[in-house]
C-alpha cells in the first residue's frame, strides 16, 4: 500500500489527495471485469476515493463501482454525480435513490451537481440538503463551476455547506490557478480535478518527459505529482489497467523540487488572467 497523502473537507473529514475516476468507464459489457478488477488494484493499494457519475455510461460506471466496493463499502470514500437536468429538489433526491441502487450501498460520502442547468442553485442545494440531512449523503458540491457560479451559490440559503467543486485542471489547463483555485482554498472548499492528465495528451511533452526521467519516474506521475503539491486539490485519474493504477499511485512518493517545478511553470505557464473555465 502507498502513503496516499490526505485533504481535509470542510467538515474535518481527510480524504485521500489520489483517487480513482471512472469516465468511460461502465460502457461495454466485455470490458466491465477488467474495471473491477482496475478499482479494486486501487483501492489495495490505498486510493480509497472513487469518483463515479450517473451520467457515466449511462448508470454504468456506478454498477462497476458497485462491484468494485462490495464487501469493503467502509474502505471508501464515494463521490458521484447528478446530471443538471435532474437537479430540482425532488429531482436530486430521486437520482440520488438511483445512483444508491446501482452502487449497492445505503450512502454516498460526496454527492455533485456535475454541471450548471436550467434549474435554480435554491432548488438543487434544497435537494442535497435533504438528502444531507436524512443520512443518504454526507456532503455535498458542484462540478465546473467558475468562480461567479461558486459566489452565486454562497448566496443560496445553504449554499455554504458545498464541500467540493470538480474541475477540469492538469498542467496544460492551470485557467482555474488564476482565481477559482485560490478562492476555494480560502474557503476550504476541496478542488478535485477531473482528467489529471488530459487523457493523456500532456505526456508526450519533452520537458515533462525530461523531469520524469531525473526523478526515474514517468511522466503521468509528475503530472500528478504536480496537482498533489496543490492545497486542497484531489487528482482523480481514471484507468482500467491495473500496472496503470499501480503507476498512478507511484505517484504520491514524488516530491518535485523547487528548480523542477518552475521548470514545469515555463513548460505550462501558469494563467496571467482570468480564462473561461475549461470544460471537456
């Protein structure tokens, strides 16, 4: 097992700063033992933080995930998602009920609004709070929000409790460093970010490339690495291959040095101002 390092929720609740995605995953049938098997490597190996989605695969991701935790549902920290259009009070509730039947389990620890829709922030934080409060969640957030959509929410009667906003963000998309970022650590909002290392785009880069080899690493690893040296933010990349997962984990024994991460910052400047929230 890997000493995953931990960051702390607004209710005091340290989650692991490395964890499991499943996007695409729960898709095709003959592909569905080989994720299993992938999440269940991770969860050995002390990625105890699944993120999963209704959206993802239809419902599919969550009944991978739900075969993946049985039996250690105590082991892990659970994050999944609401689609938009599902996100009116009864709505929540009722996708929430779903998303529980397919992981098998009577709870969710993290429960997100995956993105912005036609229903008000009032209704859909009414429905988490609900669900908060009856037992079937034990936190709420929201996924791609910008900062005036987090500072919109904060004016919802509720709106405070948001535990977590999830975000696109990896060393070619730092848009979020200029003011999301900041603004959430201030609050002790976690930022998860989603597609850690741009489904895989980002490695083929000859500095990344350069740094991973004097740290006898790859170059996924220092990626992740990178995210991980950040307050307050949890990496969550997702594979279907076990020596992949086991690669990934590697990853929390990085430590980058000062020298190698400003050789990373002229690779992948950092934003100079405020860019639209990058989506994929």
């Amino acid at each position: 097992m890997v000493e995953i390092p931990t960051v702390s929720l607004p209710s005091g609740i340290l989650v692991p700063a490395l964890g499991l995605g499943t996007w695409k995953m729960g898709e095709d049938a003959r592909h569905a033992d080989a994720e299993v098997a992938a999440l269940k490597h991770g969860l050995d190996l002390g990625m105890t933080l699944i993120d999963t989605a209704e959206m993802y695969g239809e419902g599919g991701a969550e009944l991978v995930t739900g075969q993946a935790i049985s039996g250690r549902r105590d082991e892990v920290f659970l994050v999944s998602k609401v689609y938009p259009w599902n996100a009116r009070r009864k709505g929540v509730i009722e996708a929430c009920e779903k998303s529980l039947k397919r992981l098998k389990t009577d709870r969710l620890d993290l429960y997100l609004l995956h993105w912005r829709g036609e229903h008000p922030l009032a209704e859909t934080v009414a429905g988490f709070e609900q669900l908060r409060q009856s037992g079937k969640i034990a936190a709420w957030g929201v996924s791609n929000f910008d900062l005036d959509d987090m500072q919109e929410l904060m004016m919802v009667p509720g709106g405070d409790m948001c535990a977590a906003n999830q975000v696109l963000y990896n060393l070619s998309r730092r848009g979020v460093e200029y003011d999301l970022l900041p603004w959430c650590q201030e609050k002790g909002i976690a930022v998860m970010a989603y597609s850690p290392i741009e489904q895989g785009r980002i490695l083929r880069n000859a500095e990344l490339i350069r740094i991973a080899k004097a740290y006898q690493a790859t170059p996924a690893q220092v990626a992740l690495a990178f995210l991980m040296e950040r307050d307050g933010v949890i990496a969550i990349p997702k594979s279907s291959s076990p020596e992949r997962v086991e690669e990934n984990a590697g990853a929390a024994e990085l430590e980058i040095s000062d020298e190698d991460l400003a050789a990373l910052d002229a690779a992948f400047p950092p934003p100079a101002k405020k860019q639209p929230l990058a989506m994929l």
